[in-house]
C-alpha cells in the first residue's frame, strides 16, 4: 500500500490542526515527518496500516498518538507500548519525548524491524521486544513501569492483571480504545479519558494504579 507524500510544511500544517492546544517544537515536528517518510518507504512492502486510513495517517495514527502528550509524566519515565505495530502510539510518544525510556512490545519480525529503522533513523534509545503479552506476565516485559500504553488491542481480565503487576504504585496504563471501556482488573481504577478530536468514538482512557501492591 502506497502513501502519499507530504512536504514538511502539509505535514506539519496536518498535525497541527488535527492536534488543538497540543504544541510541538520544532525539531520533534520534524522528527516525525522523517518517521512518516519512513512509513511511506516501508509501507508498500510490509503490513503496516491498514488501507481504510492510508488517506488520513497524520489524523489517525500520529494526532491520536500525540493526544496523551499532555498526560505523559513530565519528568523521564520508564514506558512499555504492548503490540506497537507500526509505532502508534508507543514511537511516536518516544518520538516527541526522547527523555522516557520506551520499550516496545510486537511480536511481527518484520514490524520490528521498521520499528527499529525509525528509532535509528531519530536516534531513539528505545528498546524492541517480542514480548507475547498474553502470557500475562511476558519474560521480558520490564518491571517497575511508570506507564504502559495500548491501542486497538484486546486482552481478557488476567492478562491485564499481569501488566498491571509490573506497574509501580501510582503508574497508569494509557489505552486507546473505541466507545466501550475494556474489563479491567480493580487493582487498576478509571481516571481521565478523552474524545479523540475528530472522533465519533474512539477515545485515551486513563486507568491508574493505586497504592502498594
């Protein structure tokens, strides 16, 4: 599937409209322009978006990414994005914010390896995984995590609970989800949760975790 391509200038103009009241600096705006001229290269030989929203990537995949930015922890966190795809929201967040420590989860061999090429195309510290998540407790899904995000993926109540073993007391999950909220285990307990702009019904959804385990 092809991409069209998108002078820096639309690129940026895209985002900033999809995005009200979120605000970029200069070079991470850039650093994700370079992030979707790498998705453009990869996409027509790897799985990577589907092709419902080729014509709308900056709205519906680098925006709805961002627009937990003002929700993430703004000193460095240590950060884990479980089936990260193509990046969203997981490298895109790591994007915006080289300061968090970021690993991401997705078990595709090639998903990695265009995760991996971005993250050293932006001199990304961020740490690939294949991770598989519905264990519950994944071998190598870091522990004493401030944040962990999801999007468009569905996991039954005790794999939940397992991710929520790893967080510290205080740490949230981030999940992007549609109009109906996922069960979740009440270790974990429901906070903010916002409309996607331009949405109809997909939201973020904050769920923190409260106290010592």
């Amino acid at each position: 599937m092809e991409l069209p391509a998108l002078p820096p200038e639309e690129f940026a103009r895209r985002l900033a409209m999809a995005l009200p009241g979120v605000e970029l600096t200069e070079d991470r705006g850039k650093a994700l322009w370079v992030y979707y001229e790498e998705l453009r290269r990869w996409a027509p030989r790897v799985d990577l978006i589907g092709p419902g929203t080729a014509g709308e990537v900056v709205e519906r995949h680098f925006a709805e990414s961002l627009a937990a930015l003002p929700w993430l922890p703004p000193e460095a966190a240590r950060m884990a994005d479980l089936g990260s795809g193509a990046g969203f929201p997981g490298l895109v967040l790591a994007a915006a914010r080289p300061d968090l420590e970021v690993q991401l989860v997705e078990p595709r061999e090639r998903r990695r390896a265009f995760l991996a090429a971005v993250a050293r195309r932006l001199a990304l510290r961020v740490q690939i995984s294949d991770a598989r998540v519905e264990s519950g407790r994944p071998h190598d899904l870091p522990t004493e995590l401030d944040l962990v995000t999801v999007r468009a993926l569905k996991l039954p109540p005790a794999v939940w609970s397992g991710i929520a073993g790893r967080l510290r007391p205080g740490g949230r999950l981030l999940l992007w989800t549609g109009e109906d909220p996922p069960g979740l285990p009440p270790e974990v307990v429901s906070g903010r949760q916002l409309l996607l702009p331009g949405s109809t019904g997909r939201y973020v959804r904050e769920y923190r975790l409260e106290g010592p385990r």
